[in-house]
C-alpha cells in the first residue's frame, strides 16, 4: 500500500554507504582523493541509514516537512508533509484521516463485573459527547511465550521507575501515577497468569477519525482538532493512554484498514519496529 518508506530509504543508505566504502578501499592505497571522497559518503550515508533505521518515526516527518515532499500512496491517497494526516481528494472534497494509539493497561478478565459495567457506561458516555464518526479498531492474539515473560518483567520494571518518578516531582499528577499503578498491576497479573499456564493474549488497538474542508489544509486543521478533542475524552474517561500516530505508525494503521499481519510474529514485529 505505501509507495515510500523509511526503512527503504534507509537500505538505499546502507547501499550507498557499502558502495562508498569499496570505493573508498580500492582508492586509498593509490593515494587518491577518491578515496577520502568515498570515505565521506560512506560516513554520510551509513549515519544516514542508522539514523532512519532506530528513528525514522521522528526523521522523517523532519525530511518531508523541510522538503515539502508529498508521500503518495496507492488509490490516491497521499500523506501531508507533516506525517501526521493521510487526504484524499473526492469530487473537490478533501478528507484527511487521522490515527490515535490507544494503551489499555487493564484486562477485561482482571476487573468485576461491576467494574466491567462501569467501564462500558464511561465508555458509551465518552462516545456520546463525540459529534463526528470515529473508529475503533481492535487486533487480538496469542503471543508466543518465548521471550514474552522477559519481556513482560522488563515493562514492569520500567513503569515501575516512571511511577518513582513521578511521585519524586515536587507536583506530581494524580492522573498518571494511577495509570502506572494500573499499568503495573496489569504487568503482575499477566505475568500471575503465566505461572499458572495462562496462555497470553496481546491487544492493538487504535482510533481513526476523518474530517472534510474545501482545502487540504482547512481538511487537516478539521482532523487534528478532532484528534486532540478525542485524545482528552477517551484518556479522561476511560483512564488510557492516547497518542496521536504519525509517520511509520499512522501508515501501519492505514495499512491495517486493508490487511493485517497474519500471524503473531508478524504482529508483534509491526509493533516493535
């Protein structure tokens, strides 16, 4: 579906930076500037590749921005320079598209039934105040148990020092430090479940909202205004965590609206690139 990506932009780097270095090898025993030349590129673009391997979510919305480079998509999509937004032109129509990611940190099974009842009424009132269509989209699997309890304790770990953390500021935020209790408890009931031969269940959920305007930029202004308005309602009334996609992980989101990973490694490796 995406015609353009970081990750190959970052493989023609490392091409380059390789090819840089050969030439760089074969000139530098005859004493020529070629050499030093190829050298310099190889630097050049073997940083480059690096850079957009480990941070391409945050380069390249940088590169396209400066540059003003349009993104094109397949079906007459295209993605803003900004990466934030995907906008389709229909009969003199712009419709831009916006993705939230949305992190539960409390399992459906760890809660009463009463706390179920409340979540959903929080749930349907948060719905209620919206006054545009939004989409809830929801992937479920079993994870491999594999590297899944390390993995397990070492988020526990880290919500555990952002929990000290945040109860060591001089005004801390009630909000977050009940986030991370949660998060921190959900960590200890999978991990509780496992010992008891619980196979683990993993969820990827996120939000799509669209908005319309006569212009690409008055569609987009319209689509981060929603986004912003939902990230406080949702967060507020349901107590996760909301953040609004952009780059690599606004196009994985696209993308899912058409097809999504097979298997769970496929999942999981789409999450942690």
């Amino acid at each position: 579906m995406v015609m353009l990506a970081s990750k190959y932009i970052a493989y023609a780097s490392a091409a380059l930076a390789f090819m840089g270095f050969l030439v760089g090898l074969i000139m530098a025993s005859s004493g020529s500037a070629l050499g030093f030349l190829g050298a310099a590129i190889a630097g050049v673009c073997g940083l480059f590749a690096v850079l957009l391997i480990k941070y391409g979510y945050l380069v390249m919305p940088i590169i396209t921005q400066r540059t003003s480079i349009v993104q094109l998509l397949t079906g007459g999509y295209e993605v803003v320079p900004s990466q934030e937004a995907i906008v389709r032109n229909i009969n003199n129509t712009y419709y831009a598209s916006m993705f939230l990611g949305v992190k539960i940190y409390e399992s459906v099974t760890d809660k009463t039934l009463e706390e179920n009842a409340m979540f959903m009424e929080y749930f349907e009132r948060a719905v209620s105040s919206v006054k545009y269509v939004m989409k809830v989209s929801m992937m479920v699997y079993v994870k491999d148990l594999g590297e899944f309890r390390k993995k397990i304790e070492t988020k526990r770990a880290e919500a555990q020092l952002r929990l000290a953390r945040e109860r060591d500021k001089p005004e801390p935020d009630p909000l977050r430090i009940d986030r991370y209790d949660k998060e921190i408890g959900m960590w200890d009931g999978q991990l509780g479940k496992l010992s008891k031969g619980v196979k683990p269940m993993s969820v990827v959920s996120y939000v799509m909202t669209t908005a319309t305007g006569p212009s690409k930029e008055a569609a987009v202004a319209k689509a981060k205004s929603q986004a912003k308005e939902l990230s406080a309602t949702l967060s507020n009334a349901l107590n996760v965590e909301i953040i609004i996609l952009t780059g690599e992980d606004m196009l994985k989101c696209f993308d899912w609206e058409f097809m999504i990973p097979p298997s769970s490694d496929e999942m999981d490796d789409a999450i942690s690139m």
